[in-house]
C-alpha cells in the first residue's frame, strides 16, 4: 500500500533561496521515507507528490 503527500512550494524571484527552499524540503521528506513521484510548475508554485510504502496493520 502507498502513502501519499502532496508539498506547494512558492517561488520567489530569489533562485539561491528558492534554490535552498528545494533542498531543505527533499531532504526532510527524504528522512521520513518519502520520495518524489511527481512534479508540476507554473510561474509562481512548484508542486511536489511524494510517495513511501504503508506496511498494514492488521
């Protein structure tokens, strides 16, 4: 079974702090299991999905 997690992200015109923005989001999302499975852009927002495996309970 597969979790999923949607993450906005609003860009700047700031490409360093966008840029660092990024990074800090992969790697949080990173350490808890998550990995990117899709992405969308338009001008002012970078949409994520993550995705990690659900063990059931039961």
């Amino acid at each position: 079974m597969k979790e999923y997690q949607a993450v906005v992200l609003r860009l700047t015109r700031h490409l360093r702090d966008d840029e660092d923005a990024l990074t800090d989001l992969l790697n949080e999302r990173s350490r808890g299991g998550w990995a990117p499975t899709m992405m969308s852009q338009d001008a002012q927002r970078l949409t994520l999905v993550f995705e990690r495996d659900v063990i059931p309970e039961g």
